[in-house]
C-alpha cells in the first residue's frame, strides 16, 4: 500500500480549520512574543497560574490573601493555611490544565461561550482580591475584552470568540515551551520570604523548577512542619 501523502479526505473542514489557525498563532506568537502587544497574553497565562495556587489552597481548606501579577510576567499567590504539598505544584499543572480547557472549549460555540463567562467570573473574582494594580487593570481590561467580543459574536457578524478563547489557550501551551529557552529563574530566601534572583546561566527551566521546589521544601522543613500554620508566599 502506498502512503497517502497528500492526505486527501483525512480531516474534515472544522478541522482543517483548526490546524491552520493553530499554524497561524504560533506565526504570530513568535513574530510579536517580545513586543507590547502580547503582553496582555502573557500575564493572563500568569494570572491562570496564580489563580491555580489560590484555588488549591481553597479547596484545602486554606485562606488566599492575596494574588499579584507583575509586570515582568511574575507573581504572587499569598495563603495561609491549606495543604502545602498540594497548593505548590497547582500553579504549573493548573494553568496548563485550564490552557488546555480553553483550546478544546473553542473547538464549539457553546463551550466558547461558557469558557469566556467563566473566565470573566475568575477575573472578577480575583479583582477584589488583588493586591497590585497591574493585577487588578489586568484584570479590569480582559473584563471589558472579552465582554466586547462577546457581543460582538452575538450582535455582528464579526464572530472571534471561539480564536480569541483559543488564543488565550493556545498562548499559555507556547508560553510554557518558549520559557525552556529563556534565562533560568532559580528562587532564593530572602527574610523568610521566596523571592526571584535571575541567574544568567544555560539552565532549562524544569532544572529551576526543581530548585524553586527544593528551596521551599528546605524552607518548611526549618519551620518545623509549621506551613499549616504560617503565612505562605508563592512567587512564580
């Protein structure tokens, strides 16, 4: 049998549709990833990253706070109480669980449409909550986006929802891919607190993740098992 090169009749027109925009944002992610206009993207991937502290820390029955986002696509989760081993690896694996929710839910209108409303609840919800104005403007501008494109879909024939939702997924995947290249960030303690310390040196960022885990572990151990008790700060 001779393969099907060019693999006629292999996918269906939603499909092929799919793929070819997903070759067109990986184009223009790359094209515009260290200007301004991506920006907004990135810290939302940054805001999915908090946001995934904070909700394991509630459904361990910890307090939030406080959450952070900063400019120089960093950020803080502060908890008290909660199931420490639970709430530090929940940044990483639940923002890529939610960028993955947010590309198949725009395989769909409806699903679109029920991903947009929950992300603005979460937004919402982490407005009052917001210790910084970058967080909080982060938070306040993607309301307001992503309401207009809504109505947009719903009154106009200008129907973006479904790509902007799988554009807000689909940059968290190559956000977490493009960072193995960038500069390793290796945490540090600083007065009882974790803070960032930029390490020029060839390290993935899995290495340095390893790190961030080790030092924090290092960082409970010397509180004599004190982490249910103590305020924690969980700074990306």
């Amino acid at each position: 049998m001779n393969p099907n090169w060019e693999l006629k009749g292999c996918c269906q027109h939603d499909q092929v549709m799919f793929l070819a925009t997903i070759g067109v944002f990986t184009l223009v992610i790359l094209a515009l990833w260290r200007t301004f206009l991506l920006m907004p993207f990135k810290l939302i991937t940054v805001f999915l990253h908090e946001a995934s502290h904070a909700i394991a820390c509630k459904l361990t029955c910890g307090e939030v706070e406080g959450i952070q986002v900063h400019a120089n696509e960093g950020g803080v989760t502060q908890t008290r109480g909660g199931v420490y081993w639970l709430i530090l690896p929940a940044g990483y694996l639940g923002s890529s669980f939610w960028g993955m929710v947010l590309i198949l839910a725009s395989t769909n209108l409806l699903t679109a449409r029920i991903a947009a409303g929950c992300l603005i609840l979460a937004l919402l919800i982490v407005l009052f909550i917001a210790k910084n104005w970058t967080l909080r403007g982060l938070c306040i501008g993607f309301i307001i986006f992503i309401a207009v494109v809504w109505l947009l879909q719903e009154m106009t024939k200008v129907r973006i929802l479904r790509y902007i939702i799988l554009f807000i997924g689909f940059t968290r995947v190559m956000l977490r891919s493009l960072r193995n290249f960038a500069p390793a960030r290796v945490m540090g303690l600083h007065g009882g607190y974790l803070g960032n310390d930029i390490l020029h040196i060839p390290l993935r960022s899995d290495i340095s993740r390893a790190c961030h885990l080790v030092l924090r572990v290092h960082r409970t151990w010397l509180r004599g098992y004190g982490c249910l008790r103590s305020k924690t700060d969980l700074t990306t």
